[in-house]
C-alpha cells in the first residue's frame, strides 16, 4: 500500500527537521523551506496533504493556499495551517481560505498525528 505524502512548507529550517521527524514513520515526507518551492513542487506532484506554514518571505501561507485552489490540478489537496500566528484577524483571514485545519507551533507529535490521521479518513 502506498504511503501518503505529506507536503511540509516552513522557512523554519528547524521547524522542517522536527515535523519531518514526527510524521517520517507513518508518512512519506517532502519539505520545502518557500511558498515558492510549495508551488514549483506541486506543479510537477500532488501531495496528499500539505502542512503550510503562515510567515514566510515572498509568498506567505495564505497567498499559497490561493494558489493551490485556483489550480484544478491540486484544487482538492488538504491542507493544514501549522503557525505560530495567533492574531484573531489573520486566523480568521486563513479559515475563509477553508483550510482543513490550523493548528498553533509549537504542537505535540500526537496532536499533530491526530489531526493528519482525521483529514486521512474524511
């Protein structure tokens, strides 16, 4: 059977280690440190799910995940905002985006797991 492919994108280099860490056992693991990679990316792949992160330079989560909807092709991917962005305008700016989830940095490797696992199984 084949693993599913989570998509991390975070300019936090540290950050990508340690989620690549927690989700590298049950899932097969792409990271990117841009907005811009995220997209070179899946134009030539669509990953199963993908965890966003809010800041970063040039291309910022939310202007991504515009992206990423706009294209038919990865229109449909899950994704999870993974953030330490915790102003009530811009969570409320991203759940307009309709993400799949948004969840606080740091996060626990169980609470992270559990929610990849419920978007799994919707």
């Amino acid at each position: 059977m084949r693993r599913k492919n989570i998509l991390i994108v975070d300019d936090d280099k540290d950050m990508l280690k340690v989620l690549r860490m927690f989700l590298a056992d049950d899932y097969q693991v792409t990271i990117v440190d841009s907005g811009k990679l995220a997209l070179e990316y899946i134009v030539k792949h669509t990953p199963d799910l993908i965890l966003l992160d809010y800041m970063m330079p040039l291309f910022d989560g939310p202007h991504v995940l515009e992206i990423i909807r706009k294209r038919e092709e990865s229109k449909n991917v899950p994704v999870i905002f993974l953030t330490s962005v915790t102003d009530r305008d811009k969570i409320m700016h991203c759940l307009q985006l309709k993400p799949q989830g948004y969840l606080i940095k740091p996060t626990s490797r169980e609470d992270l797991l559990k929610r990849v696992r419920e978007v799994f199984e919707k």
